[in-house]
C-alpha cells in the first residue's frame, strides 16, 4: 500500500507540472465552489417527505418565520382581474369609406347619364337605364329594378344620403361575420370597440357583449331603419335604398383574441400576489396525526422555504468533492496524454459542466424535486453534455466529466435513486455512443437509443416506486424525448464549440477530408506528384492509426494536408519530376532551404484557408527536426578547405517541433517510407520490409518520437499496417504474352493457316 501510494504521489506531481494539470485545477475548483453554493441553496433545511393520508412520524415545526404567498386568493384575484378585462375587438374603418365609396360612384354615374340624357316629358326610363349600366364597373352592380327606381327619382342625391345615413349608423356598430363563439373561454360580457383607420390610429369604445350584432342579424333589421331614417319615400325607392344598403354590407368586426390575451395577462401580472406569514415555533402536524390536505400545503410551504445555509451541509458536500476530484487525479495522472489530447479540452469541459450545474439549479427552482424526481432529472441536458464533451475531447475526458455530473444530479434531485440511474445512463451512454461516430444522422440514432433505455429505466423506477402504469409510460415518454431532443442539441450546438474553441470534431474532419476541396484541386494540377504522395501517406496513416487505437481520420486529413505548402514551387521536388530551372542552379545549401521552406509556406496556406490547429500541427511537425542528409551529404562532398567551416548542419535541418501526438508520427513515418519506397528497384516483400524496419528505427533512435507516446508495441503494429499496404501496392505481376506469342500459339495448338486467318 505505501508503494502504491508513494508511486501515485510521484506520479502526480510529475503530472501537475504538464500543461494542463494547472488550468484543469483551476476550473475544478471553481466548478465545486459553484456547485457547493447552488447546492446548499437548493438542499439545505430540512425537508419533510409526506403525502395526504400519511402518518407523521415527527411533528413538523415551523424552523422560521416564513412569508408565502395564498395562490388560491391570489388566484382568485387574478380570475376577478381577467374577468374585468374588456374584451377586444378590431373595428375596420376601411371597410365603411369603401362602401360609401361605390355608393359614391353609382350615384355619380346617375347623375352624369341623366345630364347626359335628360328625360323629355316622360317616365320611361329605358335609354338612360341602358347608359347607365354600361357605365357601371362590375364591382358596382345592382338588379335593373333598383337602377330604374333610382333614375324615376326626382332627387337622387337625398337618394344618396339616406343610403349613407343608414350605412354609418349600421357600421358605426360594426358587423360580425358570425356571433362571438368565446375561443378564449372568458367569463366576460364587457367589450371594448376598436375602430382602426387607414392611418394607423385607433380609439375605443366600452359596449356590451350582447350589442354585438352578426351580418345576418343586420340584414334583418335593414328595411325598418331605412324606414325610420326616411319613412315619405314612395316604396319603390324605399325598397331600392333597402337593396342598395344589403348589398353593400360586409363584416367590419373581428375578434383580437391575441390582445385581448395580452390584456388578461397584464391585468393579472398587476395583481399582487396576497402574502401571509408562518410564525416561527408553530406545530403544523404532531407525531402520530394524519396528514390533510391543508398540512400537506402548509409541510410545502415550509420544504419550498428550506433554503438556510446549513454550515455542516456545505463543509461536508465541499469535502465530498474535493475527495472526488482527487480520485479524478490520480486516474488524470495515469492517463494524462490520453485524457488531455487537445490543447482546448479542460475549458471546453468546464463552460459544458458549469452551464450545467446552473441550468440544473434554475429547473430545481422552477420544478421543484417534491413534484417528481424521475421528471426533474429527465428535464437536465445530462446526455447533450457528456455527447459533447466525448466528441470534442475524448471518451476518457467525458467518462470523467459525466461521473460528475451524475454525482451533482444525484444530490439536487434530492438523494433519489431514480434520478441516479438515469443520470448514469444518460452519461454513460453519451460518452460510448459518440466514440465512432462519422455521420449527423448516427447522432440522432444515438440519441434515440438513449431515450429509448432511459424509458424502460424511468418504466422499472416508477413500478419500484409504486407509480400507476399511466404515470410510468408518461416518465417513458419524456424519457425517450429527452434523448432525441439531447441529440438534436447538440448537432445544433456542436458547430459553436468547433468555432469557438477551435476543436476538431470527426464531422470538422470529414469536411475537410472533401478532396474536391480547392486547395487539392489546386494541387493535382501543379504538383501532381506531391498529390499522390499524400493520398498514399493519408492512407497508410490511416491504416497504422487504426490498428494502435489512434484517431484515425485525424492521421487521415493531416495526411492530405501535410505537403501543401510543396505547391508554390512544385517544380522543385522529386515527385513532380522536377522541372523548375532552378534546380539547377542551386548549390545543396540553397535547395535545402528552399525544400526545408515548405513547412512555413504550408503553415501560412494553412492558416490563410482557416484550417484548425490540429491540422497545422501535421504541417508544423511531420518532418521533426531531422536532417535532410542527402543534401547535406552533397555539401560535404563538394566542400573544399576553404568552404568546408561554412557547412552547418544545422541548415539542413528542419526547424520542428517533433511529433507531439500519435497522428502526427505516424504521419512523419508514412511519409519518410513512402517517399522512400520509390526508389526501391523491384521491389519485393523482404526489401519493403528492410525498408520499413529501417526508417522507423532511424527515427525513434534520432528522437524523432519521443513526445509521440508510441510504444514499441505501438511501433510493430505500425511497421505491419504500412507493409500491408505497400506489399498490396508493389505487388508481383503476371507477366502477360503479346499478341504474336498468342497468334503463334493459337496456329501450333488448333492448327489454324494464314488462309483462314485471312478469311
């Protein structure tokens, strides 16, 4: 036991001094000093846990004064409110000055056709009824009848008037389309009239709901008002004012059932809420009573109100995690380069955890765990956070991180064992099911699953719990919701964190993985050469990632990116079969400069065309700090006395840093190989062998890969991937005949002459 601990001590410090061991400590402690306060606000005090009907087995007494408010009275207040709220109705003046606007227009076409054509001494009215009509548009049309009548008149303009009057009086009441059906269900006969003009501008007027009249009921009272308005008409021109007036009605009243909502709801905001007061040393319920329906309000009011600091709560639950952050440490000091694999992973896990932790508080305060706790945990984003977490970071980070998040849940839900169970769940299930993930619709998949195993969760908690069976399919319900509704989270949110923080997501790489992609378009084009070297190297990288449990569409992508900055001068390089004249011009030391220069160029294309981090890094380090030997040879061997002093090795070194993840070696090792396999002359098994074996131990004993955490068991599996495929690539061929050795063979064997070949 001291050995081990004596090694975990060792091993901690070594790992508090690694770059992230700080920052992470920081953001530890601030997530349990926030956790500490949220949880001592929403647990501390005490609670009693009883229903109507229960025996109480210790009296419950009132801790403190304790002002709550009467939701009965309040809410009867707030009904009262409601019910002297007005009822709202828009009035559309529009649709008056319309009306009286075609009025308008068929009387000023009477009027134009009886100067045009004046009657001579008789009552037929036949030719100007014909002018008549013909001027009329056919939005103002009207049966003959009332057009005859009209024109016999003697005074149509007292016509006119009493058309208007009539139509005034009628729409200054205003018209409804059909009769109020109450679609907010308020009990309220009081209405406010709003007539609105073109402008914009309105006024109201208070009425009564039984005023309201209906087209219908309009219609039925037109031929007495026209009467009452003008009773000395001869009947004739009565009835043609009646018919004039019918039709020209149109509702102009509508029910605002959104204003009228809106009114309500302000009315009741205004209301204060009616307050009494709980004294302190009251006894609300004594050991052995039965609780009734007014104990179990009053036993709520004092388990809302539990909110004092208990000092003991708080030390204790600040223990609690402090304990469970060193456990974190030492499992964080085992696994620190699998744990920390991206230089954002402690911040992104941090802003995740402590906008859970306050969004989990904020639905404590607004549910409450006295209303259910297998609903209160089914509402917290526990599978959004650990998908997130294990997708931005790694499943080993996430593991981490949802243990917490199940150890918070567990405490704020009030100790409840189904809150437990599916908090584990939820995280758990995060954590696994986003490891392998490569497509957007394998998330909602994921999250269905875990909806679909948190339901039959919730459905065995609620039949432990006693739950009818109603209620349990009603918990399975918002259970397998919440997972799919999680998933969609976060395919929503999951760009933001790519953004924000820089991470390269598997869905950030398969985007970047598009070789139609204009810096590849642009690379088969000018360095062809370079272009299938780094599709080779991208896929041998791939396959040795895969088999050492590496991210392999990291190694994938950095693979194609790795030579783009051979573009600008693609002509200089062995695989485009060099064709820049400078070539030949250039001593060792200046070529080597120029080739070494293809790392900065690609970092700079790389940052200009927004790549992340993570893939610059491929760029920065795939070719280490190792000596590009063939020219430094070629300067040694055409060094005389004079120059020889001047040769530094260091110029023909590439500036690093070396590989500091497994992605980025194993790139630098597919990529030395495969340049190297194309000088093989016949390749064979062995020579690729010898080739491979010897590449990847001149690397590991230059240094080349010692911040990579690749082991020697990492390396076999490596050096067997890229023979794999390379002994795929070199393959022996069958050696086909030609065309004559067939023919030859063909006339020895079937016995064919020149004739019938001919033929």
């Amino acid at each position: 036991m001291t050995r081990r601990f004596a090694y975990f001590r060792r091993g901690f410090a070594q790992s508090i001094r690694k770059p992230h061991m700080k920052s992470s400590a920081l953001f530890a402690l601030c997530i349990i000093i926030v956790s500490t306060l949220l949880l001592s606000m929403s647990v501390t005090g005490k609670v009693y846990r009883y229903n109507i009907g229960d025996i109480a087995g210790e009296d419950v007494v009132v801790p403190h004064d304790i002002r709550y408010q009467l939701e009965t009275e309040t809410r009867r207040n707030m009904e009262r409110a409601a019910e002297r709220t007005p009822l709202v109705f828009d009035k559309d003046q529009a649709v008056l000055v319309d009306r009286l606007g075609v009025v308008d227009v068929l009387f000023k076409h009477v009027r134009d056709v009886l100067e045009e054509n004046p009657p001579i001494g008789t009552d037929d009215r036949t030719f100007q009824l014909i002018a008549l009509k013909s001027k009329l548009t056919r939005y103002v049309q009207f049966n003959d009848w009332v057009l005859w009548a009209i024109l016999k008149d003697k005074n149509p303009p007292r016509l006119k008037n009493i058309v208007n009057k009539v139509l005034v009086q009628i729409y200054d009441r205003g018209i409804l389309k059909e009769a109020y059906s109450n679609p907010l269900n308020i009990k309220n006969t009081i209405v406010s009239i709003r007539a609105v003009s073109s402008t914009g501008e309105t006024n109201e007027k208070l009425s009564n709901l039984d005023e309201l009249v209906t087209l219908g009921d309009v219609r039925k009272t037109v031929g007495a008002r026209v009467y009452a308005i003008a009773p000395f008409l001869p009947q004739e021109q009565l009835s043609a004012v009646r018919e004039i007036v019918d039709k020209s009605l149109t509702p102009n009243l509508v029910f605002n059932a959104e204003e009228t909502q809106r009114r309500i709801d302000d009315a009741m905001k205004s209301v204060k809420p009616v307050i009494a007061t709980l004294k302190k040393g009251n006894t609300v319920l004594q050991a052995g009573e039965t609780v009734t329906a007014d104990m179990y309000d009053t036993i709520q009011i004092i388990n809302r109100s539990s909110y004092s600091r208990n000092i003991t709560f708080v030390v204790g639950i600040f223990i609690v995690q402090i304990l469970f952050f060193m456990i974190f440490s030492y499992f964080i000091a085992e696994y620190y380069e699998k744990i920390f694999t991206g230089s954002p992973s402690p911040l992104v896990a941090f802003t995740l955890i402590i906008g859970f932790v306050f969004f989990a508080f904020i639905i404590f305060k607004f549910i409450g765990v006295s209303k259910g706790e297998t609903v209160f945990v089914m509402l917290l984003p526990i599978a959004f956070v650990s998908m997130m977490i294990s997708m931005l970071n790694n499943s080993y980070f996430a593991v981490l991180s949802s243990l917490y998040l199940v150890f918070f849940t567990y405490f704020i839900s009030g100790e409840s064992s189904s809150a437990l169970f599916l908090a584990f769940s939820s995280s758990m299930l995060g954590c696994f099911l986003t490891r392998d993930i490569d497509h957007r619709t394998s998330l909602l998949k994921a999250g269905l699953l875990i909806g679909s195993i948190n339901a039959l969760i919730a459905f065995a908690s609620g039949l432990m719990g006693g739950a009818g069976v109603t209620a349990n399919l009603n918990y399975a319900g918002i259970a397998l919701a919440n997972g799919v509704i999680n998933s969609i989270l976060v395919l929503g949110i999951l760009p933001l964190y790519e953004s924000v923080f820089g991470v390269t997501t598997t869905f950030k790489l398969l985007e970047l993985s598009d070789l139609n992609a204009p810096i590849f378009k642009k690379m088969i084009i000018k360095a062809p050469g370079t272009y299938n070297h780094s599709l080779m190297v991208a896929n041998m990288a791939e396959s040795a990632c895969k088999e050492i449990g590496a991210n392999h569409m990291l190694a994938r992508v950095g693979g194609y990116y790795h030579d783009i900055g051979k573009i600008p001068d693609s002509g200089m390089y062995i695989e485009n079969k060099i064709t820049d004249r400078r070539a030949r011009t250039l001593g060792p030391t200046e070529y080597a400069r120029l080739i070494i220069s293809h790392v900065s160029n690609g970092v700079r294309i790389a940052e200009k065309d927004g790549l992340p981090e993570s893939i610059i890094n491929f760029i920065k380090e795939h070719h280490g700090e190792s000596t590009m030997t063939y020219f430094y040879h070629q300067a040694l061997e055409h060094a005389d006395t004079s120059t020889a002093e001047k040769i530094r090795k260091s110029d023909f070194q590439y500036p690093g840093p070396k590989p500091s993840t497994q992605e980025v070696a194993v790139v630098m090792l597919a990529d030395a190989i495969e340049a190297a396999s194309r000088s093989i002359q016949e390749p064979t098994a062995e020579k690729l062998k010898g080739l491979v074996n010897k590449i990847v131990y001149n690397k590991l004993n230059e240094g080349e890969l010692e911040n990579a955490n690749l082991t020697m068991s990492d390396l076999k599996k490596v050096q067997r991937a890229f023979l794999r495929i390379l002994n795929g690539i070199y393959h022996t061929r069958i050696e086909y005949p030609t065309k004559g050795e067939v023919e030859d063979l063909e006339d020895r064997v079937l016995g064919r002459d020149d004739d019938e070949d001919e033929y």
